[in-house]
C-alpha cells in the first residue's frame, strides 16, 4: 500500500509497515510463479519448488515478526519488573518545596532502604544494603527531628542530592543528619556510609552531621551552614573521610563585621584515624577541634574567626599524644595551636597576616615535632612564626623538636638550630647571640663551631651557652673569625 503525505509544500511517498508486507510477500508469490517461465518444465523439479515455498513462508513469518534488534540498539526493560535500591524522597510524600514538614517521609524512605535486599554482611552485624540510595531528588526538605539510620545498622549505603533545611523548632542538641550508634557498645553499627552532594542549613539550632560510632564512613561535596555546635562531630569509630566540603556558621566570603562573634566548630574529630582534605572553614570560631589521636589535614582553607579576635584555624587537643599531620594547609588570619605536641608534623603550609603556629604547655612535654618548610607573612607586627605559650609551665621535656626550613615576610623567623659568625680582633672572647632566632629560650643541646685565626695557633674552647648565647675563648688575645651552628632538637 503506497501513501502520500503533503510535507513541506511538497508530496512525501512513504511505506506503511502492513503495506510492505504486502508489496514483499507479492513479490516473492511472482518470483515463485515467474520461475517456470524461465527454468522450463516446472513439473520436473518438485523439489525446487517446495524450497521456493518453504522459504516464502519463513519471509512471511520474518516480517509479521517484526524488525530484529540492531547490533547497536538496547533492549526493552521492563520496569515493573526492576528492583531498583534507589528510594526516592518524593514518592515518599516528601515535600521538595520546603514548605511542609518532611521528616517522616526521608525516615520512611531511608527505614525501606535499610531492608537488606540479602543476607551479606559486610562486618559482624552490619548488614550490606548492597548500595541502596535515599535519594532527595534535587529538593528542600523541611525537618522538625534528625534524619537517623535505623539501629539495625547496616553498611553500603548512601544520601544524596538535595537541600536540608533545620525548622524553627529542631532540637538544639541534635543534628540534621545522625549516624548515631550505641556509644556505650564494642561494635559498630554502621559501615562505609557515603554523605554526598548536600547543602544542610542548621538554621541556628543544632549541628550538621553527627557520626558516632561508625567506621569508613565518607561526607563528600557537602555545604554545611548555620550550625551553633558542630558542622560535622565525629565521635568514637574511625577511618571517617571529609572532603570537598564547605563549612561556614555564618555565610560569607571574610571581612564580615560581625566576625569576633563567630561561634561554634566547623569540625570537630573526637575519634581516631580520620582525614579532613580540599576542605573550607570559612566561619566559626574553631575551624577542626582535634581531640583524637593518628588524624589526617591536607587542603584545607581556614579563614573563620580571626586568630587576633580569639578564633583558632586548628586546635590539636589532645596533650601527649597528637599523632597528627597537618599538610599543604592554608591558614588565613586563622592559627594552628598545639597543646603538649607529641608526633606532630605540619609542613607545605601558607600562614597569612601573622598567623602562626602555637605550641602550648599543659605538662610541660613536647616530643617528635616537625615544623618544617611552612611560608609565613606577616603585618610586620613582630609576631613569631612559631610561638611557645608556657603561661601554664614551661616546657621540661624536649625530645626531637625540628623547626626549620622555613621562610618569612614581616614576621619573626624561629629554628631549633641555627649558625652565625662573630669577629674579633685581639681579644680573648667571641660571644654569638642567637636569642632571637631559636624557639626555645635557654635550651641548646649541641654546639659546632670552627676557630679561624690570622696568624697565631691559640687554645681555645666552649665556655658557655646561657641564654643562648654561645662564648668562646682563647688562652691568648688574637684577631680571630668563629662560626658557629646550635640546634635545640633534643635539648
């Protein structure tokens, strides 16, 4: 069946499907009725015959079959039969403008993804949801209470894509998000969690995310704001990585006059064996409140409450055991302090506008720190690069304490080791100060120094080293060159 479709001012021919059919199976019957008026005797080729017949009806039956699959093309899933892991917020009456109170419908969906699709585990008691995903399709959702994962636990498992919004009347003491297990049990409830591309607004109540007691968990691009605790607390588990992150009490971009009462942490490591890297504290009084041991900060950009106004970049609290390395950060206004510093290395970092590193004696113990190749600037306000706060004690024991190697603008360079010269010319005392650049006041424990005399061959010897002052004398006056290297690793 042949048709004509005006398209375009022009007349189209086109094909019907049932009219194809048609036209090949015409075709075929007078191709087969054709073949005795050219072969000759029909009669005598039976077999001929019936293959021509055999193969008209498996033409016939080809094309009511329909058009065979592409190499190329996808096959027809059904989804009635899908047993997808993705659970939607919508379908769950969620309501993605903000408006109502969702709290319910993300836990109903969050509770149903917590169903394990088998019985694998990923940990004694952890059940593998097997990547199941509450997804907030792109919304903002109003909550009255924290978001919770079911105490059943479970592990491979993931929120993502969508807005949090804290209403007027959220708990306080609570988070948005709470990945929160029995403190009090030996194990573990939760298992590789994956926060991912949220925005939570504490409105000014409680927190952002609070993860207990959970282990390999990640918060990955999330934007954590107007929190009056915590953006993110981590207590207890361990291996919890935060990165890609933002995190801001107030939000701004600096200079913001109201600054000096920023309060609140950005993130707070109360456990062990974490990493914080490529993140953003860009307002809180503290940005990282450490008081857990072996954790990891690389990349990270600190500029809440200015150090000068009481605020602090880094706090590492947890005296005598700090096991804490602190890489290619930049700390902007903002101060790294560092209480009875023991296995602490902090290097490849940016100090700007007199911030500094603080180290604070709470025991008196500073053991096995590295400060080394950090680029500091200053406002030329005779602020030491690296600074002992002794006003609790002094330090009393020092063991392996390397400060060195790094460079200053406007600030006060200080080193555990240090070399200088001093000339003299016919005397018997050739006195070098290095008061002002070594770290400790009165601690050098180890001296090297060359004699270089004009003409004469004098006995000379170390006499003293008080206040960091480093004599030399001669049983003889002479015109004489001393050079002389100190350090306080170990004093």
């Amino acid at each position: 069946m042949m048709v004509f479709r005006k398209r375009g001012g022009g007349l189209e021919r086109k094909m019907t499907p049932i009219g194809l059919v048609a036209f090949l199976v015409f075709l075929a019957v007078g191709s087969a009725n054709a073949v005795p008026a050219v072969m000759g005797d029909w009669s005598h080729n039976s077999g001929h015959r019936n293959l021509i017949e055999r193969r008209l009806e498996n033409l016939k039956a080809s094309l009511a079959a329909g058009p065979a699959s592409s190499p190329g093309s996808s096959p027809k899933v059904s989804t009635e039969a899908s047993n997808s892991r993705v659970y939607h917020v919508t379908s769950y009456g969620a309501d993605a403008t903000g408006s109502t109170d969702s709290t319910d419908a993300i836990n109903k969906a969050i509770s149903d993804a917590f169903k394990a699709p088998s019985d694998r585990i990923l940990m004694a008691g952890i059940a593998d949801l097997g990547g199941a995903e509450v997804h907030l399709d792109g919304g903002t959702y109003l909550i009255s209470s924290p978001l919770t994962l079911p105490s059943s636990g479970g592990g491979n498992f993931r929120i993502t894509g969508g807005s949090l919004l804290a209403s007027d009347d959220f708990p306080t003491d609570r988070y948005l998000i709470e990945l929160n297990s029995d403190s009090s049990s030996s194990s573990f409830l939760f298992e590789y969690v994956t926060l991912k591309d949220l925005l939570l607004d504490s409105n000014y109540r409680g927190g952002g995310i609070a993860v207990v007691n959970s282990i390999r968990t990640t918060i990955d691009n999330c934007y954590i704001v107007h929190f009056m605790s915590d953006g993110i607390k981590v207590q207890g588990g361990h291996e919890t990585y935060i990165r890609n992150c933002f995190l801001g009490q107030h939000i701004t971009s600096g200079d913001d006059p109201g600054e000096r009462n920023f309060t609140g942490t950005g993130i707070n490591l109360m456990g062990p064996d974490n990493a914080v890297t490529d993140t953003v504290i860009f307002s809180a009084a503290t940005g990282i409140m450490v008081t857990g041991q072996a954790n990891t900060i690389s990349g990270v950009h600190c500029y809440n409450k200015a150090t000068g106004f009481g605020g602090v970049g880094i706090h590492l609290k947890t005296p005598g055991l700090i096991q804490t390395r602190i890489i290619n950060c930049y700390m902007d206004y903002t101060s790294i302090v560092s209480e009875d510093p023991v296995l602490l290395h902090i290097s490849g970092c940016y100090f700007l506008a007199d911030a500094n590193v603080v180290l604070r004696s709470v025991k008196g113990v500073i053991k096995a720190v590295n400060i080394v190749d950090n680029i500091f600037s200053g406002q030329n306000g005779g602020v030491d690069i690296v600074q002992l706060d002794e006003s609790a004690g002094k330090f009393t024991t020092v063991d392996q304490v390397i400060v060195q190697g790094n460079v200053a603008q406007r600030m006060v360079l200080k080193s555990t080791s240090a070399i200088s010269s001093v000339e003299g010319n016919g005397t018997t005392t050739w006195t070098v100060d290095f008061s002002s650049m070594l770290l400790f006041p009165d601690r050098i424990g180890h001296v090297q120094y060359s004699f270089h005399a004009d003409s004469s061959f004098p006995s000379h010897a170390l006499r003293n080293t008080t206040g960091n002052q480093v004599t030399i004398v001669s049983d003889i006056p002479v015109s004489a060159k001393v050079h002389v290297a100190v350090d306080q690793n170990g004093g």
